[in-house]
C-alpha cells in the first residue's frame, strides 16, 4: 500500500514496516507543506468519485463466473 500511495503521490512511501516516531513526524510534516500531495490527493479522488465500484465489480463478477477464473492482470474500464 505504501508503494503506491508513493506512486501515486498522495503521500510517501517511507520503505519500512516500521518507521521511527521521528520518521512518520518529519514526514508527516513535509506532506502537509507541499501542495504536490494536496493536488495528487484531490486527484485520486476526482478518479475515484467518477468511477462506478458496483458496477465494475458487478461486471468482473460475471466475467468470473463465464469464464471459471480470473485472466490474469485483467482490469475493466468503466
């Protein structure tokens, strides 16, 4: 998950499973002082707003059930 909101660049990935106090503070500090982040974050959830989960899901569901197992990497667009 930390990948990708770094990928995404909504936040950053600090690359451990258990970061310092001192490293989630400083970090913490620097995402809300660099407008970038607010404008990724606003972004995604633009994208995220616009999409239909339900009916996304619904559709993979039947490609599910037709074909018997997932295709591999398969992602439909909405």
């Amino acid at each position: 998950m930390a990948r990708r909101v770094g990928y995404t660049g909504v936040g950053v990935d600090l690359r451990t499973g258990s970061p310092t106090p001192s490293q989630v503070r400083d970090t913490v500090r620097s995402v809300f002082a660099d407008s970038r982040y607010r404008r990724a974050a606003e972004a995604v959830g633009r994208e995220l707003r616009a999409t239909d989960a339900p009916r996304a899901a619904a559709d993979l569901l039947e490609d599910l059930i037709h074909r018997k197992r997932p295709q591999s990497g398969a992602r439909r667009e909405v």
